[in-house]
C-alpha cells in the first residue's frame, strides 16, 4: 500500500487538513474522539505524518541555542548536559556558542540567530556593557530568552539563578572561622551582576566578623591563565593574604599554580576556597574546598522555562526568577593547622 499524504486522510475522514494536522501536533483545541479516529484511519490507511514539512510550516528549527561564556568550566558543560537532557526529551537539539567573555561575540550569535535557525535561547551573559537593548529585539522576533546563572539585570526575562550573595557570605565566613584576616576576592569582572552579588556577600561577612576591609585585596584577574599567573604571584608577594576567595573556578586552579612557584603551602601559609563544580576538586593536592553550584539542575531548570515559554507563553512570568541553592563542601585547602 502507498504512503497517502495529508489531503487524502482528510478527505477520507471528511475532515479539514488543518483539523488533521492539529491532532498529530497534541493540540488542545481538538476533542480526544476526534483525535482518536484520526489516528486510527491514519493507520488503516498507512498515514506517516512528515514531520519535518510541518516544522517549516509552523517555522519550527526543533533546535535550541545555547549561549555560554566558555566552554573549559565545568559549570557551564555540567549545565548544557541538563539543557540537553531536557532538549532530547522534546525532540530538539541544541546549538552551542562560545563567546569567550566577549561582548561582540554576543551581539553577533544574537542577530545571527533571528533568522530562525533556532526557536529560542537559554544563555549566560558574557560580560556588562552600557548597551543591551540588541536583546529586546527577540521579543519582536517572538524569539523567547532565558538566561542562567549570569544575567543582564535591566533585560526583563526568566532567570535561574543560584543563591549567590548566601554562598560567598559563608564562604567569606568559612575562612574567617579558620583563622583567616586577610582574605583576598579574586574576580574576573566585578562589574557584572554575579561578580558585584558575590563580592558583596564578602564585604558583608567581613564586616559582621569586624575584619578589615583592605580593597587592595579584591583582585582584579583576567581570563588569560599567563596574566593572572603574574598577577596572583604579585598580590601573593605584596599583600601577603592567608585567605584567598575566588569567585570563577580558573581562579582557584591559577592560585594553586602560583602557590606552587612561590613555595606557598596551602592549607599552611594560605587557605583556599572558590566556586567551582569540578567534579576532581575532591583530588587535588590539597583537596579543594568548594562552593558548588547546582549545575545540571540549573540547565534543567532553563530547558523547561524555556519548553514552557515556546508551548504555553502567556502561561510565563516574564519576571519569573527561579532560585536553587550551591553548596559549601569543606575539603583540605582550608582546614586548620593541627
């Protein structure tokens, strides 16, 4: 028997093309019964819906665009893998683009992606700029945006988030519990959202434990490992601190190398904490103490707030904020001296 196409189906059930095309897309304007006996003369009569005719119909990619800072740090790999996860089960796939902490980059993935080679975008910020309205052109496009983890606060869109000022407070607090008094803040940029969160929960764990503030000790770094092995043994050297705090995971692994070179010995002479979800933390030499964020759990999150914008929009919140929690995980890099 030949495959018939759609207009053949309905004309045998006696029924529009686009009543037929509803019931094998789940639409929820269509009755179960007339759903049911569309199926079944489908299969009597050797139907095969062309799936791929009808995403061109609707414009439908059945992709989704995933827009990450880098692709080195475990959080961000971690997070794809959820947003995959969720992808896979709705029958998409993911685009992933790398923009290396650059602005331009960004603005160029945006408006490469309004031609509809993807349905939406789940996306961490690359960095502050004066300059964000590209953004609101995907609201024109009808091009729905969910950020993670690092955002643009003056975009009004869904966000997932962790609880960023909490987890820096108590690990600024960790520190000082083991003895620390001069703790140095490593950041990478500390005018983007999540940089100024997480170093406020610093400041304001030093001030309730009436430890000095010395703003010598927020480290400006880079993202080049060369530069901030010349600047982390600088600040090593000059301001001597016994506590360091780093804000990205590269951080922590460049405090470690310049530790190294300079016959620094962590935990001893200097203790070591940092956000990071690498999965080895718990191998290095000393083990690393963690703030860890749920990752995985983040992308998941993202993929379904996004899931729920493309198939129910008016059901979103725009302003809708979903907020999950990191863990404090002590290891060696900060226990005390025995």
């Amino acid at each position: 028997m030949h495959n018939i196409n759609i207009k053949e189906l309905a004309r045998a059930l006696n029924l529009s093309t686009s009543t037929v095309s509803r019931a094998f897309r789940d639409n929820s304007d269509i009755s179960k019964g007339t759903k049911q006996r569309i199926l079944a003369k489908a299969k009597e009569l050797n139907y095969q819906p062309n799936h791929h005719a009808s995403n061109l119909r609707e414009q439908r990619s059945k992709t989704i665009a995933v827009i990450v800072p880098e692709l080195a740090n475990n959080f961000f790999s971690q997070a794809i893998h959820g947003i995959e996860r969720i992808a896979r089960e709705k029958g998409y796939h993911i685009l992933i683009y790398a923009t290396e902490d650059e602005y331009e980059k960004e603005v160029s993935f945006i408006h490469h992606l309004h031609n509809g080679r993807a349905d939406g975008i789940i996306m961490s910020v690359s960095g502050e700029a004066n300059d964000h309205t590209y953004l609101n052109e995907l609201a024109q496009k009808r091009l729905p945006l969910v950020f993670f983890d690092r955002v643009y606060e003056d975009i009004v869109t869904p966000r997932v988030i962790t609880n960023d000022y909490d987890s820096s407070f108590s690990a600024a607090e960790h520190l000082i519990k083991q003895g620390c008094s001069r703790i140095a803040y490593l950041v990478i940029n500390k005018n983007l959202s999540i940089g100024k969160t997480r170093m406020q929960g610093y400041i304001d764990a030093l001030e309730k434990y009436n430890v000095p503030f010395d703003d010598r000790l927020i480290v400006d770094c880079s993202n080049s490992y060369k530069k901030n092995n010349t600047i982390l043994k600088k600040m090593l050297k000059e301001l001597k601190p016994d506590g360091v705090f780093t804000s990205v995971e590269r951080l922590a692994f460049a405090t470690y190398y310049a530790c190294y070179d300079l016959d620094i010995r962590i935990p001893d002479d200097l203790k070591v904490i940092g956000f990071s979800s690498l999965e080895i933390a718990p191998l290095l030499n000393p083990s690393l103490t963690t703030i860890t964020q749920p990752a995985t759990e983040i992308g998941v999150e993202a993929a379904m707030l996004l899931f729920k914008m493309l198939e129910s929009p008016e059901s979103v919140d725009v302003n809708k904020k979903v907020v999950l929690d990191s863990k404090l995980i002590k290891r060696k890099s900060t226990e005390k001296k025995a």
